[in-house]
C-alpha cells in the first residue's frame, strides 16, 4: 500500500520478478557485501547464483528479486554504491535464455518406476542415478523457471525423498551484453 | 620499510596531520611506525576509549573538511570504533579507521583478541579493505581516502594484519590516482536537467529552498546565497544543514521538521516548489510523507543516486554536486521576486517566533540566547544528543557552514566532548564550545583527559536537569508521565569532576550568574572549563511534530 502519492518508492506497482544481473569484482568478501546489502535493505532473494566469467578479474551474480519497480530501483541503485559492484544489468524487458537445474530423489518401486521414468522423458529429464535395491532413483532436469515447477509439480504424487536446486543462470539473446 | 610504516608514510602523502586512538596488540607496528622520525609531522593523539577516537576524527572531519582518521587495535579496540562508524556513515562524514588485526595465519581460529571487524562493519562502511600483502598497502591506503571524500562521504576501514604490518614491502610506491571500475562520481550537473529545473523556478509562485548536510560538505554556501538572492525564495535547513545559510538573513527560515520552527514548517506545507539541496528527505524532517510538502513540486539535487526518489518522488532530480548544480542553476534561473509569498513567509516569522516561557527561572533557552551574545555568534558549537541538541540547533545563530557539529542520523550520546575536541585540533584559534546533557556527557567525559593533556581547551556548556530530558520529554507527553529510566538524581558533582582533571568548574543555577560564568569562562584559555548549568527538568523543546505526523499536529509552546 502506498503512504505517498509521489513515492516511487511505495509506490503501488505490482510485485515481479525481476532477474539481474551483477558483475563484480572476483575477490574474497564480495559475496558476503551483496547477501549484507540485501539483508540490511530488506531486500528479498528469490535466487542467486554465482559463477565466474570469461574474464577471471570478474564473477557474475545473477540474482532475482520479487517487487515494484521502486523496490527494483533501489536494489539496483543500492547494489551500485557498493565498489566491488562493476556493473549490473536489469533484465527485465530483455529476451532472455535462462537455466535452472533440479536434482530430484526419489522413492522409485518396481511398480512406478517407469512411470517416473516416462515423466522425466516429458520434461526432457535424465535418470542420473538408479538404486534398485534401496528404491530410489535420481532424476535432473534442465529449463527455465516455470518448467522445473511444473516437472516438480508432477512429480508430487511420488514419494519425492529430497531436492535440490540451482540458482537462476541467464543470457540475452543476440548482441547485447547480459 | 615494513607495513606499517608504509601505512604512515602513505597517510603523510594524504597530508594528515592529526590521527586518533589507542594501541594494543595487533597495533604495535602501527605506534611503533608512528615513533618513527619520519613519522613527526604526524601528531599521534592518544584518547580515553576508541569510540571518542572516532567521534574525535569525526569533529576534526566536519569542521575542517578534511578526512578524519582514527586507529585502534584488534578485538575490543576495533569494536570500540562500531558507533563512532555508524555514525559517520549515516552524517556522510569522511573518516578513515585503521584496525589492528591478528596474523594472518590465525585469522579465523579465534585468536586471542580477534574480531571480524571486517565482517561486523560491512552494513556500515562505504568500503573496507584488508591487505593480504604489504605491497597492497600505498594503492589501499590511497583508494580508502579517495572514496571516503569523494563522491557522498563515508567511513573506509583498512584492517591491518599484524604479520603484514610487519611484512617488508619489495618497493613503496605511491599511486598518484586510483582507479577503481566500480566507483564512479558524477560532480557535473547535466545541462538538461538545469534547464528542466530553471523552468519549474521561474514558474513557481512560492518556491522554498530545503537545504541540508550536503551543501556543507560540498562548501556551496556561496553559490547558495547567489541563487536566493537571484530569485528571492525563502531558506529552511535540516538539523545538518545548519550554517550552510545564515540565520542573519532574512529569508533564513532556521530548522524545519519535529523540532523545527512553526514558519518553517508552514512554508513547507505552503510551497509550491521544493528546492531539495543535499539533503535526505529524513523522516524527523518529513513525518507523515504523504503530507510533506503537499503542494508542491520536487526538484532534488544529490550526489547519491540512491537518495533520489527514495522517500519523495522528485519532478526533477539532478544527480551532482550541490556546487555544481547551483552554480548553473544560478546561471539559467530569471531574476524573480515574490513579494507576496515573501510577505507570507514574514508574516508568519513574526506571528509565531520560537519563544518560550520567561519566568525568573533560569531557562536552557535563554543559556543559547546569552552563549549567542558573548560569542557573537561566531563559536564553533558541538552538541550531544537530546533537548539541549534541539535547543542549540535552534536558538544559536549560525551564520557560517562547518560551525555546528552534531550527531543527526545516529542520534549518539557521547559525541559532543570529542567531536569538540577534533574541531579544536582542526581550529586551534577558534572558540569551540560544547552544549551537552548531563546524561550524554557521562558517555564520554573521559576525554576532559584528552583536551588538558593536549591542551586544547573547550568551553563546555553542561545542561543538567537532572533527567535523560529527551526520553523523558516522550514520557509526558506521549506516556502519561510514567518514568522509567530517566532520573540522573544529580550525581556526580560535575564542578568537583571538571577540578578532578585539572578543567576549571562553576555551578549556575540562576539566570542572573550566566554571563559572569561565561565571561569568566572566556577568560580562561589555558584550561577547559565546565559549567553546570541546572534547570527544572519540566522545560519541554517546542515546537514538536509527533513522530509520523505532519504540520496540522505541530504543537507550540503552551501560553499558560
Ligand atoms: C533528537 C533528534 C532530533 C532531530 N530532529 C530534527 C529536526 O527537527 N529537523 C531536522 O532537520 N533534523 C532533525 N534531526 C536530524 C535527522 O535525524 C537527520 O540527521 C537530518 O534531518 C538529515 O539531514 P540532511 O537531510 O541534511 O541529510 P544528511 O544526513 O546531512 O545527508 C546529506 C545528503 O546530502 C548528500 N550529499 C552529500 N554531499 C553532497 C554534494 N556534494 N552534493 C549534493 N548532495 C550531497 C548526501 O548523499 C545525503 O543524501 C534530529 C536528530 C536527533 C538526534
Ligand atoms: C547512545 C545513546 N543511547 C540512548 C539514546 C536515546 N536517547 C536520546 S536523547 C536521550 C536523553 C539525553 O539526555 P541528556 O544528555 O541529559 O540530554 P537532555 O535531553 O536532558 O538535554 C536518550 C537516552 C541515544 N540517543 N544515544
């Protein structure tokens, strides 16, 4: 809710998500300024991920945030000020190709096991890793955000024992720098 | 050379004169770098506790323009240093602390006396740096003054490990500039943006100037004057930005915001353009931002990017220098006069002026009145935190920027005697005189040691009522005058502690002994003197806005 007509900052936009992108100095402690920032600010996480890049000088974040634009402004402006921070790019109304990963183990019976093992075919997922005689099985999938929620999503009526997930990786598309 | 001696000779490239602190441990080297011959143009200021340190190198900052530099060991000393951090980073005061650190071959193992300052500063810092190398110590040392003055100034610290304090560098070489990809300034206003500015100023019917910390820093009081003067519009400064225009002007509206004056204020609400001059829309000057400055239209000028449109959305936003822009602002405006808005503006001065009540009592109002005459208005004032800071801001008139210290966004108890004394470093000739509270000057007394073991007499103005005023002001008035924690019982006796130290002490408590105490206190000037000025504890600051309100709920000072 907005106590101010004029604040961008309150003001009443609606709550995206919003990926960007954060390259920074490759030194010890950046990392730990960043989550500071973001903690301190009240800023929300809602991914990240670290990687290095095709320079070795400089590691790149990339991270999404949920919220207005004037939230959106602030991380980006706040980012800014910190001196290890070299550049941040907002993708917000790029056209992006992003990634994500999930490793998912689970409960896998005679019974079931094909079944699962056509689901993941569905999502274009692997069976990395097959126990036979302990039930379990471990299942990757590669995509954007909204198919690995629905890859998890079909997997709920299984016995999913635990999950892990990657933090969002992203380039845009053609020329333009990411 | 060692490390450690290369942190001295890069901080003698930087010029400083003055550092604060207190060694131990970790920073043996440094002292040991400061004993040096070389070392002698450097004075090594030995203080009472590290938090004076930095409020110290703070005083000296602010008054002078200078960076400010501070030095304490590992562990306690570093930690010691965390409020006088804080508070430099929310006053954007340019402050370099120097933190002694445990061997780099331990760091991480919990060594004796080891604390991640690193770490429990980051929230804090503009930047922070630790060498892993002697050889990193020049380009530190030179980048940790850069981004501390430039640019929205701010606190750097510079962790040293004591291996690498010891370590001997290959070659010293000092970098003439640093460059760092990641910190850009903007000084220069752009002429789009000046022109889209002088068309809302040449409209605008009843323009007001807001101006705060920024145009101190910036030392723009020059171009300010130019420009009011150019397009007659009224001037209200925030707490920081007292003396950035003199109050002997006439369209000088003193303080606006909780404590500010009722004029002030109204014009705020009045307005139809507000002039934004390094200032950070704070919420003890707007209170209820939907209803701060209601009619009018923003234009911000701030060097930090991140400030604009944080808390107000500004019309126009001029990312610079303060100085820059109002040169050029001056430049584009038209000349314009507003008589009926000056009118206005005048009328209300004179209709509800601060005042309060005269009653043969001796009132801490009337203290700052006689302080102003004596001193012509010329002192330097530092100001603890509280009823006596409100009054001070108020009611000394400050006609020049760098002349009232006081700790605005932290707010610190403590700060007043040793930001005193760092602006007495800065300005040995000039009269710097002290306004505190009996409970803020029992944070850091300590450092009475300091200015007589130096000599560098201060004057200090003690308002003792005997409470935490501040706190207890709050509990009248908004919990039913249930005290808790407020009573000071008059303890100790400040005259016998002044004497304690060698400093000078006179006890007032009548209206009639203030000028003889002052007049006597200006005689002395080889010593610092202390007076304990005791009133009724019942003396509330007024005008007041409650916390989250606006104008419509200022209340004034009761007729009775
Ligand atoms: C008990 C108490 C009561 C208080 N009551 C009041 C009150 O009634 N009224 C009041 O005003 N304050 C009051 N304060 C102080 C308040 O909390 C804030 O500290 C103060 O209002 C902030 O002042 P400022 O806006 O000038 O910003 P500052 O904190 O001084 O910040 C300066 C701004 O200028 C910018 N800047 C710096 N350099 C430049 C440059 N070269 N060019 C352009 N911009 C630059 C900075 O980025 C920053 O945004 C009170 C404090 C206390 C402790
Ligand atoms: C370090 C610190 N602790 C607590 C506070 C909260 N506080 C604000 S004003 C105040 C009372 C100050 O009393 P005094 O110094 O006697 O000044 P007075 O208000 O009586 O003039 C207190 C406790 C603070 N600002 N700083």
């Amino acid at each position: 809710m907005s106590n101010n007509p004029h604040s961008v900052k309150n003001g009443n936009g609606s709550l995206r998500k919003h990926t960007i992108s954060v390259l920074v100095e490759n030194k010890p402690g950046v990392l730990a300024r960043v989550s500071s920032l973001f903690a301190r600010r009240g800023f929300n996480i809602a991914s990240l991920a670290v990687s290095s890049t095709e320079d070795s000088e400089i590691s790149r974040m990339t991270i999404v945030t949920q919220g207005d634009e004037g939230h959106l402004e602030q991380v980006i402006k706040q980012l800014n000020k910190l001196i290890d921070v070299i550049t941040i790019l907002d993708h917000t109304e790029d056209d992006l190709i992003s990634r994500e990963v999930a490793l998912v183990k689970v409960h896998a019976t005679v019974d079931n096991r094909s079944e699962i093992m056509q689901l993941a075919t569905v999502f274009r997922g692997e069976v990395v890793s097959l126990s036979p005689r302990e039930e379990t099985m471990i299942l990757e999938v590669t995509g954007e955000e909204d198919k690995i929620e629905a890859f998890l999503e079909s997997l709920s009526k299984f016995k999913v024992i635990e999950m892990v997930r990657t933090g969002k990786i992203a380039l845009v598309r053609g020329k333009r720098m990411t | 050379m060692n490390g450690a001696e290369a942190v001295v000779e890069s901080l003698k490239r930087e010029g400083v004169k003055h550092i604060f602190g207190i060694s131990g441990g970790a920073a043996l080297p440094l002292y040991d770098a400061l004993v040096q011959p070389t070392a002698k143009d450097i004075t090594n200021i030995l203080v009472r506790h590290e938090q004076a340190a930095a409020h110290m190198a703070e005083g000296y900052a602010r008054s002078s323009g200078r960076v400010g530099v501070c030095i304490a060991t590992s562990g306690p000393g570093a930690t010691n240093l965390v409020t006088g951090i804080a508070d430099s980073v929310l006053d954007s005061t340019p402050l370099v602390a120097i933190t002694g650190q445990v061997a780099t071959r331990v760091i991480g193992t919990d060594a004796f006396q080891e604390s991640d300052i690193i770490g429990i500063t980051m929230p804090i810092v503009k930047h922070s740096f630790q060498p892993r190398s002697p050889d990193e110590i020049p380009w530190m040392i030179k980048a940790a003054f850069h981004i501390a003055s430039t640019g929205r100034p701010g606190p750097v610290l510079v962790d040293m490990p004591k291996d690498i304090s010891e370590a001997k560098l290959k070659e010293f070489i000092y970098p003439e500039e640093v460059h760092l990809r990641g910190y850009k300034v903007t000084r220069e206003a752009a002429s789009a943006d000046i022109e889209k500015a002088a068309e809302l100023v040449d409209k605008a019917k009843k323009p007001l100037l807001y101006v705060g910390g920024g145009l101190v820093s910036t030392d723009a009081h020059n171009e300010l004057l130019a420009l009011v003067d150019k397009i007659e519009a009224p001037v209200t400064t925030t707490l920081m930005g007292r003396g950035a225009f003199p109050d002997s002007h006439p369209m000088c509206l003193n303080m606006l915001g909780m404590h500010g004056t009722a004029y002030a204020n109204w014009a705020v609400r009045d307005c139809d353009l507000l002039i934004a001059l390094g200032v950070r829309f704070d919420d003890r000057v707007t209170g209820n931002l939907a209803r701060f400055a209601p009619n009018a239209k923003v234009i911000h000028v701030e060097i930090d990017p991140a400030e604009i449109h944080k808390n107000r959305y500004a019309e126009v936003a001029i990312q610079a220098d303060a100085k820059d822009a109002l040169k050029k602002l001056h430049d584009a405006v038209k000349p314009a006069k507003h008589p009926e808005w000056r009118q206005q503006v005048l009328q209300w001065k004179e209709e509800q002026p601060l005042r309060y009540k005269k009653d043969g009592t001796l009132k801490p109002q009337y203290i700052l009145q006689e302080l102003a005459d004596i001193t012509r208005g010329e002192a330097i004032l530092t100001t603890d935190v509280g009823q006596h800071q409100m009054w001070a801001a108020q009611y000394y008139p400050f006609n020049r920027p760098r002349q009232f210290l006081t700790s605005g966004g932290l707010g610190t108890m403590g700060f007043g005697l040793p930001a005193a004394l760092g602006a007495k470093f800065a300005n040995p000739d000039q009269e710097v005189w002290l306004v505190s509270g009996d409970g803020s000057f029992q944070m850091h007394l300590q450092e009475l040691a300091t200015s007589m073991i130096y000599q560098k007499p201060v004057k200090i103005a003690l308002f003792n009522n005997q409470h935490l005023g501040m706190v207890k002001q709050w509990q009248d008035m908004f919990y039913g005058e249930r005290y808790s924690g407020v009573q000071l019982k008059n303890v100790p006796n400040f005259k016998k502690l002044a004497e304690a130290y060698g400093a000078v002490g006179i006890t007032v408590n009548k209206p009639e002994e203030v000028r003889p105490a002052m007049e006597k206190a200006r005689e002395v000037d080889d010593r610092t003197v202390l007076i304990d000025f005791h009133y009724d504890p019942k003396e509330h600051v007024y005008p007041m806005i409650p916390s989250g309100m606006s104008v419509d709920e200022m209340r004034l000072q009761p007729d009775e």
